[in-house]
C-alpha cells in the first residue's frame, strides 16, 4: 500500500514538470481566488448613527406628504353639480328652475314615451331590478338575446352584441382586437371613449387632422413605404381606422365614403363609433351610413350607445358574426361587468319599435334643429358648426389654446339663458385632442319632442344683445359633461 501511494506521488509530480506554463499559471491563479474567497468578507458593514428621538420627531414634523390630486377650487362645475327633477324633456326642472332643455341627448324624446315606461315597468315585476352575473356566468336573459337580434335586424347586419355600459363599449371594442404593435389611425378629434380604448390597446397611434383626408391619406402613404421596407413584419401588423359618424367634440359628420375608398386602398379596418349619430342621422335613424348611402357591409364595426336615441342604459357593437362572436370572449366590458338589467333591455326593445314604426320622428328632428341652428347663424360673432343634433360652438379664440381655468373667464356663451322664468341650457364641453389643452366650446341639442312655440322662444332668447347677456350671466347654469372633467384632468 505504502509503495502504491509513493507511486503516486512520483506520478503527479513527474506531471507537474510535464505540464505547459500556461496550464500551471492558471491554477495558481484560481487557486490564490479560491482562498481569498474563503478568507475574506462577504460584505462591509456600513457605519450607522442611530437618530434620538428628539431628531426623529423633528423629521417627521418636517415631511410633507405630496397631495394624491391637485388642488381644485370649492366652486369647480365637479363639485357643484345641478339637481334635475323630473325627466330631461324639452322642459326641465333643474335647481327648482324650469329650464328649456337643449343639453340633454334625449334626442328623440323617448325617455318619458308612456309605451315604453309601460314595457320597462312590466319586465321589472317580470325578471327584477338587475342581473347579478356577466353574460357568461348566468347574467343572459332571454330579453337580452332579443335585443341583440332586433339590433342586428335594424342595422342590417350579422350579428349584434349589447353592453351594460355605454362608454365600456368602444372602450372595450378597440383592444378586442387591437393589440400592441398594431397601427391605428385616428381623428385628433375623438371622443374620450375611443382614447381609453386606445390607451388600453397599447397600439401605434397615429392622430390625422380632423376630417382632413389629405392628412390621413399621407399617414397612410408614410406607412405604406415603411412596410415595403419591412415586408416580413407588414404581414403580421394589423391597421385600424377609427372615426366617429358624428363627433362629440365637434358637431361634425366624418366624410365616411371618402373613408371608404382609403379603407379598400391601404388596406385598412374600419371602426365607425355612433353614439351620437345613431337614432338621428338617415331617413331611418341608422346613422351615417344610412346618411351617406354606404353600404354597411364596408365597415368592419359599428359600435354605439343605447343612453341618447334609445333612452335606456348600456351600449351595443354590430358587424359580421365572426367579428362580434370575438368580442364575446375578448371585450372587457361584455366578460367582466354585470349583465344590462331586464328592463332597461325592454325599453330598448320598445325605442326601436317606435323608431320603426314611426319614421317621421327623425323628419321632425331635423327640421327642428334646422331652424335651431338657422337662429344661431351669426349670433355673439360665435361660429356654429351644426349636424342634425349636436351643434358645437366655439368662442371668438376658437384658434387658441385656452387653459382649463381661463375658461371661465373667456367663456362669451351662456350655459343657460335666463329669461322671463324661462332658460336655454346648455351643455358646456371642452374640446381636446391628442396633446392639445381644452378648447371653449359647448353643445346645443335640440330634442323631437320640443314644441314649435318652444323652439321660438329658444330662437328668441339666443338672439338677445350684448347688453342683455351680460343681464342673463347672473343666471347662468353650468353643466359639464363628465368625459370633459375627465380631460381637463
């Protein structure tokens, strides 16, 4: 055993001469790292001075906690709010005033409809006040099936699906099927819904100037040359176009058959948002495509709510069956949120059987708001821009940026015209697209259900002086819409 390990010994050191230089400076070397790693510190202790306690009360004394929201004055519109009694007719108790209403989006007069307060009352003692339950988890009533298809039938789509929330919609549609490094293209001008839903995409935005087709017909140019550039990644980037048929910020109809033609050009989705322009524009309440003639097959979406023309709650998206059957498994606001009530889903039933039934109602609303929006014409040298329903004014400073604050000071239009116990309300809506600061402006909607008389005395009072309106300032009634609020901050 003994000359076995001297064997050894003599073998391993006979290596040792044999081996390279190289070899030998190398293990010297890791072995001096091995013995500093097992004899040195692993850390230093750092060097503390314990605070008394008479030092620690002095800091705490000292901080001052950074407020969570920025310091808002007693008297912003958010936090006085204007109490309405009763329904949002043509005329309107608000703050135990009686108003002439042109701020509600009650637009064809159906929120106080006997027939359809009836039908809302006898599918509430029928199925209850709510759902309780997302339409996937016990939360699909048969009413609500229902509604989807007369929607689909009215429109003349595929298919239809509702939401219970208006603004969750569109919200919801867009990063359905949106996704990040898609590109979507989108008026500077859309409304604080489409934002959200942009936001919550986390696509490529590209803004194009309002209603300017030139502008977005190079956006599409500039990506067309990039995606020659980039064949391989062009082939899996998805392109949107979303627009509204007719602008909440504005008042204006977006030009859909030149939207079109970009569409079936570059190569693009169309998402036509029409909240607003549903249940007001074409010869059947439809909206823009019925307006314009277009065949609705050429948009990918349309999405809407019910809480203007339909006077009920929630909101719905239509297009091909296998484009809405996506958002069933993909839209937030259909998966997560409580099915829309029973009844309310009934009373939308009920509006569109008024609207079918009675096509002149839409006839009566646009001659309505046309003698409106005739009145307005030249008025405070204020320029109106007016579609139908919503007519958008904005002040002499239209072209500047005005801030949120100066607002009040700059604001040159009444919100409510007082006058002979009488008042115009309106709706006072900051307009604001992509990095831009709020604009002075205002809605003026005129409802079916105004009367002629109504309508005159409204013409009257717009029309007063200048000196009268500095009268009718002392009374005025400010309303601000809460998407506006949730700009300006």
């Amino acid at each position: 055993m003994a000359i076995g390990q001297q064997w050894v010994l003599v073998e391993m050191v006979q290596a040792f001469y044999e081996a390279p230089a190289y070899h030998l400076i190398l293990e010297g070397i890791l072995i001096l790292w091995i013995v500093r790693l097992l004899f040195s510190k692993t850390y230093k202790l750092q060097e503390r001075s314990d605070l008394t306690e008479k030092e620690k009360e002095e800091l705490i004394e000292e901080w001052q906690p950074e407020p969570l929201v920025p310091p808002i004055s007693k008297d912003h519109p958010a936090l006085n709010n204007n109490i309405v009694s009763g329904p949002p007719t043509h005329n309107i108790v608000v703050n135990d005033r009686r108003c002439i209403n042109f701020a509600s989006f009650n637009f064809l007069g159906l929120l106080d409809n006997e027939k359809v307060k009836n039908v809302a009352l006898t599918s509430l003692k029928k199925y209850g006040v709510g759902t309780c339950g997302p339409r996937g988890f016990y939360g699909t009533f048969d009413v609500h099936l229902e509604l989807e298809d007369r929607i689909a039938k009215f429109m003349r789509t595929e298919e239809a699906i509702i939401y219970s929330y208006g603004f969750a919609t569109i919200a919801s549609a867009i990063p359905a099927y949106s996704k990040r490094g898609d590109l979507v293209f989108v008026d500077e001008a859309a409304c604080f819904a489409i934002q959200k839903g942009l936001q919550a995409s986390r696509s490529n935005i590209k803004y194009f100037k309002h209603n300017d087709m030139d502008d977005l017909e190079r956006l599409l140019k500039e990506q067309e040359l990039e995606d020659q550039k980039n064949p391989r990644k062009a082939r899996v980037t998805r392109r949107f176009l979303v627009v509204e048929g007719l602008y909440m910020n504005t008042g204006y109809i977006c030009p859909l058959p030149e939207l079109v033609k970009l569409k079936y050009k570059y190569k693009v989705r169309i998402f036509l948002e029409e909240s607003l322009s549903f249940g007001v524009l074409g010869e059947r309440g439809r909206g823009v495509t019925e307006h314009f003639g277009v065949n609705i097959n050429d948009i990918d979406l349309i999405s809407a709510n019910m809480e203007n023309s339909l006077a009920s709650i929630g909101g719905f998206c239509c297009g091909r069956s296998f484009v809405i059957d996506h958002q069933r498994l993909s839209g937030q606001g259909y998966c997560f949120s409580a099915s829309l009530p029973p009844m309310l889903a009934s009373a939308a039933i009920e509006a569109l059987n008024i609207m079918e039934d009675d096509p002149d109602i839409f006839r009566v609303l646009r001659q309505k708001c046309q003698q409106i929006h005739y009145a307005l014409q030249g008025i405070w040298s204020t320029p109106f821009a007016a579609h139908n329903v919503v007519f958008s004014t904005l002040g002499n400073r239209s072209i500047d940026y005005v801030t949120a604050s100066a607002c009040k000071k700059d604001r040159e239009l009444p919100v409510a015209c007082h006058f002979n116990a009488q008042s115009c309300s309106l709706t006072d809506v900051p307009v604001s697209g992509e990095g831009s600061r709020p604009k002075t402006s205002a809605f003026l909607c005129c409802l079916a259900c105004c009367v002629h008389p109504t309508v005159h005395l409204a013409s009257g009072l717009l029309q007063c002086s200048s000196e009268d309106q500095r009268k009718i300032e002392e009374h005025l009634i400010f309303r601000l819409d809460p998407a506006a609020l949730q700009t300006q901050f």
